[in-house]
C-alpha cells in the first residue's frame, strides 16, 4: 500500500531534484537596450546560444572597448604599427578619390568606434582637399559620442556627423549621406569603411554586404578589413581580443545579466559549427535568465554545462571572401594582404548600378 506524504512532508536528502538559479538583468541593463534590441538578444539566446558581440559596445561596453583599444592596439613606442592605418596607407591611391576621378569625398565610416583607425587616413586627404565631410556610424551611441569628442579635435574644420546603426539590420541612412539641402544634386562619391575585424563578427556576412551594395551609388567604393586564414588551425593560444577584450565583455554581461561569478566561467575554443573562434560563458548550475521589459517576460532555461557564446570571430580564407562579395552583388577592386600575411583589406564596387 501506497504511502501518504503529507504537503509539508520532506523529501529524503538523497532524492535529487531539479533546481535552477535565476538570473534577473539589472535596470542599467534595460536602459542601454531597446526593446527590439531585446527581442535580438532573446531570439540569439534560444536559437544560437549566443549573446551577439555587437550588444557588448553599448553602455560601459563602450568604454572597455576604447580602454582596450587604446591599450592593446593604438601605436606605441614599442608597437609601430597598426595593421587597419597600415592597410589604408598602403591601399591610399584607390582611396583618396582618385579611382573614381573625382575633386572630392565623404568618409562614411561604418563601426566607426573611436575614430582612431581613420585619424591619418583623413589627415592625408584632407591635406590634399579632398575630403568633403566624415559621417560615422555605429551601434554603440557612446561610441558615437567618442568618435564625436576625438575627430572635432583632431580635424575641428571638417564637417562631422554621426548617427547609431545596426549594419547587420538596416541599410545606411540616406538623409545622413547626402547633402540634405540639395539632395538630388550631391552626387559627391562616397568611400565607405569597415575597419577592424567586425566582418569576422558578423552572423550573416552576406546579409551585411547586400546592406552595403543597396547603400551605394555607382561611383561608390567600400572598403573593409579582417583577418584572413583557416579558424580551425588556431593553436590554442589565446591572444589579442580573444584574451582581453573577451575577459571584459565575460565581466560586463555577469554583472549585467545578474549571472554569480562562482556559476559559470568562461571558455575560449574552436568551434567547428560556426567554423570561428569564440569566448563562452560555460554554466556549472542550471539557470533560467529572465527578461521582463515592457510587453516582454521571457525565461530562458540553461542547463548545467551547457555554453552561450559572448565573443566570436571568423577568419576568411580569400577564395571564401570574394565569394561572399561576388553573391552579394559587388565585385573586387583591388584587395591587398599585410606584411604579416594575416590581415587583408578588401576593395569594392557595385557590379551592376541600379537606381
């Protein structure tokens, strides 16, 4: 016969049970997002157990992104160069309005951060009058604030704009990049950027690229930069952003996410997937993550041991890359490999102008 367990009966110590902690982000994390933001992050963590990097630039991400850079990349003394202002002084004749044969340019600068890559670069150009304005564009509205306070005080006589895009979602905004008095007259080509790595970043370079060929005009170049090779030779040894950029935005998302320290960690590897390397936060205790801002309330359940991406980037071999450029409608200038064999800049125009 059935035994009766009373409702404030306790169940034997050895019986296991599921439990699950919960993480509840903090209100500094609701104020940096929009809710269509939200609804990003919410559809990458229960599709692709991933928290985009791209979220990771917004709020004090910005700072840790500038602290980083200014610490780890900017050239110093004891480090001369850098590959992105190396790049584009070695590709500047293709840049620098010459290819399309024209008396002036706007420097459309996608991802801009800090504005630092782009500081000799514009420099050179406005040397030689050439440049006509430098509109920056970016995710992080702090980041914009930054590129704002350094390029007015490096070049205080050059036009600036800024406004806040998702290049992954949305074409470039054309009231910004055209002369907003005389619109249908400003036919002044446009060289547009994409510096760094954040083509490796992307989750659908294609999707990316189309953005850009439907932002461009036919006497329009992008140019953009990543690291070129095989992912899965990586040698395990973690370097550059994968090591110090990666262990801020590990910091930042616990603390933001509301996620104790002491229940997860963090993991750098190869994943064959995505064929990318990645940073993860690896779980040691089930966890539901719950989002609750305006018309959202959602859980999230993670299980012990199970791993959310917080930190990926992609190198492309060039055979892969031009076939990306190739299927999204654009076709290669000129692209060009650093004296490192590591980094290449690509250079592009529409295959086919449409209006």
């Amino acid at each position: 016969m059935a035994k009766n367990v009373h409702s404030n009966s306790q169940f034997p110590s050895h019986i296991p049970t599921f439990t699950s902690r919960t993480a509840k982000p903090s209100s500094e994390f609701y104020s940096i997002f929009s809710e269509e933001e939200i609804e990003g992050i919410i559809h990458a963590l229960e599709v692709r157990r991933e928290i985009p990097l791209k979220y990771s630039y917004k709020g004090r991400g910005a700072k840790i992104w500038n602290d980083f850079y200014r610490k780890y990349i900017i050239p110093k003394w004891y480090r001369t160069s850098s590959l992105e202002i190396d790049l584009l002084k070695k590709n500047f004749e293709y840049i620098n309005g010459n290819y399309q044969k024209c008396e002036k340019v706007n420097i459309i600068d996608v991802g801009s951060g800090n504005s630092y890559p782009v500081k000799e670069f514009v420099g050179r150009l406005s040397k030689l009058g050439k440049i006509n304005k430098y509109i920056a564009l970016d995710i992080s509205e702090q980041l914009l604030k930054l590129s704002q306070q350094n390029f007015q005080n490096w070049f205080p006589l050059i036009e600036f704009i800024s406004h806040p895009i998702d290049i992954e979602n949305s074409c470039l905004p054309k009231i910004w990049l055209t002369n907003q008095a005389h619109p249908k007259t400003d036919d002044t080509p446009k060289i547009i950027l994409h510096l760094g790595v954040t083509m490796g970043n992307h989750q659908n370079i294609t999707k990316v690229l189309k953005n850009f060929r439907d932002s461009m005009g036919k006497n329009d170049l992008l140019v953009f930069t990543n690291e070129t090779g095989s992912n899965s030779n990586w040698d395990g040894k973690v370097r550059g952003g994968c090591k110090y950029h990666a262990e801020e935005v590990y910091k930042w998302i616990k603390n933001k996410m509301g996620i104790k320290s002491e229940d997860c960690q963090l993991i750098r590897k190869y994943d064959l997937e995505t064929d990318s390397l990645v940073a993860n936060i690896k779980f040691r205790h089930n966890y539901t993550i719950n989002l609750s801002y305006g018309e959202i309330d959602k859980n999230i359940e993670i299980l012990e041991g199970e791993e959310i991406t917080i930190w990926r980037h992609h190198k492309y071999e060039i055979p892969e890359l031009m076939q990306q450029v190739e299927k999204a409608g654009l076709q290669v200038v000129h692209y060009s490999i650093d004296k490192y064999l590591s980094h290449m800049m690509v250079i592009c125009e529409t295959s086919g102008f449409q209006t």
